[in-house]
C-alpha cells in the first residue's frame, strides 16, 4: 500500500476516469489516472456525495486553487482505491 498526502496541481474529471498531478508533503510529484465512483471518495473522512463536488471543484472538471487530498494505493495495478479530499471547514 501506498499513500500520498498533499496539494493537487493538475486535475481532470471524466465520467469515470480521474486524472490529477499531486504535490506531496512528502516533497514529490505523483501522478495517476485511475476509475472512481462515488464509494471510494471521501471528503475529510466522511462519506463523499455527488454534491461534494462542489466543495471540490469551481466547476465541473475544474478544481479549486490549493486543494488538498490524501490518496491510498492499494493494488497492484496502480489504481487509487480511495481519495479522501481534504477540505477547510472554515471556508
């Protein structure tokens, strides 16, 4: 297993596809595309909704500037099987 915690750069969305560049706080730059769905998204650790989406994105397929995630891969062929984004509550 491998995780990955810090700021997204570069970011897409499909229908099922998430494409996205991240910088870590670990000081490095990974980069993935990988299938979601909605179960295995979170949003700071709580269940992710469709309309979480706007918490994350200004529009669709367009992220917020400085957004935070942490993203655990768990197989072997590299997909993330869990993206929690990490989002201020105080915004």
């Amino acid at each position: 297993m491998t995780s990955w915690t810090g700021t997204l750069v570069f970011y897409w969305r499909g229908a099922s596809q998430l494409g996205f560049t991240i910088d870590t706080d670990d000081g490095t730059q990974e980069s993935l595309i990988t299938p979601y769905s909605l179960d295995k998204l979170l949003i700071n650790g709580e269940h992710f909704t469709y309309e979480d989406w706007s918490r994350v994105e200004s529009e669709v397929g367009l992220l917020k500037p400085m957004t935070r995630a942490r993203i655990w891969l768990c197989d072997n062929d590299g997909n993330a099987t869990l993206i929690d984004w990490q989002i201020s509550t105080f915004l």
